[in-house]
C-alpha cells in the first residue's frame, strides 16, 4: 500500500502531488477518439480516465491513481509510459522525468558571481548580457542589456528579475514585438523549475507577484511546460528603432545554478542599433 511507512513527511510528498497533478491536467485535455478507444455518451469524466491511461501505459489502474494523488513514488520507466501513454511533448516529458527521485543532494547556487563571469558579462558590449541565478534573479548585467531593455539597479532588489521583468514591467509588452508567445514560453519553463522546489520562498514569492498579472495567472493555471529554444528575438526599440537579437543561454560550469544570457544582432542593423544605445558607435 502506499504510505509514509518509511519514515517521508510531507516534504517529498509535495513535489509527488504537483506531479499528479500535472499528469492529471494531461490526462483530461486527451479525447476517447484521440486515441483510437470507443466514445460513450454517459462519460462522465473530462478526458480519458485513469483506467484508460493506465491501460495504455501497461500499469495497473490503482498505482496509475496512486500515482495522481502523489501518493507514490516510481520509476523513470514507468514515468516514461506514461509520457507516452499521454502523447506529452518533449518538453512535458523532461518535466515529468525530473521527478524521479534522487537521494543525491543539489548543490546550492552561490549568491555571487564570479570575476571571470563579470568580465565576460562586461567584454560583450555593446550586445546585452546578463547572468541570472536559479530563481532567475538578475546578478549582473551589463550596459547593453541595461539600454535594451532598463537598468536593473534602479529597480527594487525583488524586482530584479526575468519573468518580473517580462509580465510586471509595462513597457515589456511594447517592446517585445512577439510577447505573448515569448511570455508563455518563459513562464512555462520558470513553473518547470519551480514546480521541482515547493518549499523554496523565492520561488514562492516570484509565483506570488506573478499572479497578481491576468495572463501569468491564467497561463499558470495550465501548467503549461516548455524548454529553453535557441531562437531570435524581435524587439521594436523607442529610440533604436527595430532589433532581431538571437538569444543565447549558456550554463557556468563553475557556478551551479548560474546561467548567462546574451543577445547577439542577427543583422547590421541591429548591430549598429546597440553600437547607437551604448555609445559605442
């Protein structure tokens, strides 16, 4: 039976409910006819049933429940049957299979950034750069970044933020040519990471101000997941006029957690635009 007779409390039960939920959520958008299985016009369930999922994945229909209700834990294989079982993309699937357990313990991010990281956020101007912490906290930026978008250091400390940046700060929403989708993409990969940290209080507390914007929280409300695309950024600047930027994003090695962004011109003339912001031109 499953249980807590081993001695776990609620904390690893946490992430274990949010995974059931996600699953649920899938569960439910899927249509009988989607997948080939007969209608019925006294169903009453949104979606395909737990039976029916479990069928498909090849487990039985009480640990496919249990697996919902976060009463569980299993393995990578089962979790990926399921992923199949419920046509999840790639990036749903990454998501699901980070909630395999793990009796390793994460290595915490370090509050700093490394002088060789500011050099090289300092030696890309004048293209933006900007190194963001696991919350993705903005850490350290350079003049590019700060005339593309605003300069961080006169926003409030817990302003200092991608997705606050994205969905809290009006002029976003002008100056990104393609906002919603970019929004959506960045929010689905922010509830990706936060979904793995319940208990973490910035996270929380990102989720909180969030949630005060109409679209984060309906598109939170979705659980909507996706990864981190290579792609180029279209951006119509007040003063530089319009910008194709081709974002960049590369892990520091030496610095777990830590991750630096850079947005590099896709054409001349976005080139001589940044030159124009920075002065450098």
């Amino acid at each position: 039976m499953p249980g807590n007779g081993n001695g776990e409390g609620t904390d690893r039960n946490t992430p274990r409910k949010e995974l059931g939920a996600f699953l649920r959520s899938r569960r439910e958008r899927l249509t009988p006819a989607e997948m080939g299985l007969p209608g019925s016009p006294r169903r009453r369930t949104p979606g395909l049933r737990r039976g029916e999922v479990a069928e498909l994945a090849g487990i039985s229909d009480s640990w496919y429940a249990w697996l919902e209700q976060g009463r569980v834990r299993t393995s990578e294989q089962v979790l990926r049957s399921v992923a199949r079982a419920l046509r999840l993309d790639e990036a749903e699937t990454a998501h699901v299979l980070s909630f395999v357990e793990d009796t390793a313990t994460e290595e915490p991010s370090p509050g700093w950034v490394s002088r060789n990281l500011l050099s090289l956020v300092e030696a890309m101007a004048p293209n933006p750069a900007v190194v963001i912490d696991p919350h993705w906290d903005l850490l350290a930026w350079n003049a590019g970044y700060a005339a593309l978008l605003t300069d961080p250091a006169r926003l409030a400390p817990k302003q200092r933020n991608l997705l606050w940046l994205v969905f809290r700060w009006p002029p976003s929403r002008r100056l990104l040519a393609q906002w919603e989708p970019e929004a959506r993409s960045l929010l689905g990969q922010f509830r990706a990471h936060a979904a793995r940290h319940p208990h973490d209080r910035r996270y929380a507390e990102i989720v909180g101000e969030l949630m005060a914007d109409p679209d984060a929280a309906r598109w939170y409300a979705e659980r909507a997941i996706a990864d981190f695309q290579p792609a180029v950024r279209h951006f119509r600047h007040p003063t530089a006029g319009d910008l194709r930027l081709r974002y960049v994003k590369l892990a520091a090695v030496e610095e777990p957690g830590h991750h630096f962004l850079a947005y590099l011109p896709d054409d001349r003339t976005t080139g001589a635009g940044l030159r124009t912001l920075t002065g450098h031109g």
